[in-house]
C-alpha cells in the first residue's frame, strides 16, 4: 500500500472525526484496500477496524481492539513524526508519478 501527502492529510480528518465518535473510512478508492473504524462497536464494545480488499484480493478481516486511553493522540503523535520524515524534495506530478523538486 504506498501513501500519498494526501492521503496523510485525509488520515489527520480521520483522526478529528474519530475524536468525536463518529466512525470513519479511510483509503476508500480503487487503489487500496479500504479501512473503516468504528471507536465504539456496540457488539464488541471496543474499537473495530474492518479492512476490504474488494479491488484486488477480495479479503475482508473484521478486527475488535483492545486499545488504551489516548490512542487516537498516540496516532497524532506518529502522524506529525511522518509528516515531519516525508522527503520535501519529491512532488507528486500524478496519482503514483513522483519527481524530484529542481
């Protein structure tokens, strides 16, 4: 799955609607696998993530999380340290075409 500075900033929306409860679907295009959180799945009363490859592979995996308080800051957190790490020299001229800046 290869990511896009779009794709990044499409992550840090996801993150604020999580935030406030509502569930989210992420990467949903014909290009990657789509994700969908739930931050309160009522059956399971936990996190849920659902992961669909229906492009490619078809698979489809149903996860309930255990995670701690302050998980959705933690992924702030590594969010920031990736968009800090992502190489200002290269441009995306198209979807998957990267050039180096001149």
């Amino acid at each position: 799955m290869a990511l896009r500075p779009s794709d990044l900033a499409s992550w840090a929306r996801a993150l604020d609607r999580l935030s406030t409860g509502q569930d989210i679907c992420w990467r949903d295009d014909d290009h990657s696998p789509e994700i969908r959180i739930q931050p309160h799945n009522e059956e399971h009363e936990t996190v849920t993530v659902r992961v669909e490859d229906l492009g490619s592979s078809c698979v489809s995996v149903f996860i309930p999380l255990c995670l701690e308080e302050g998980w959705i800051d933690e992924q702030r957190r590594l969010l920031a340290q990736v968009r800090q790490e992502w190489p200002s020299e290269v441009l995306e001229s198209s979807w998957g075409v990267y050039e180096w800046r001149r």
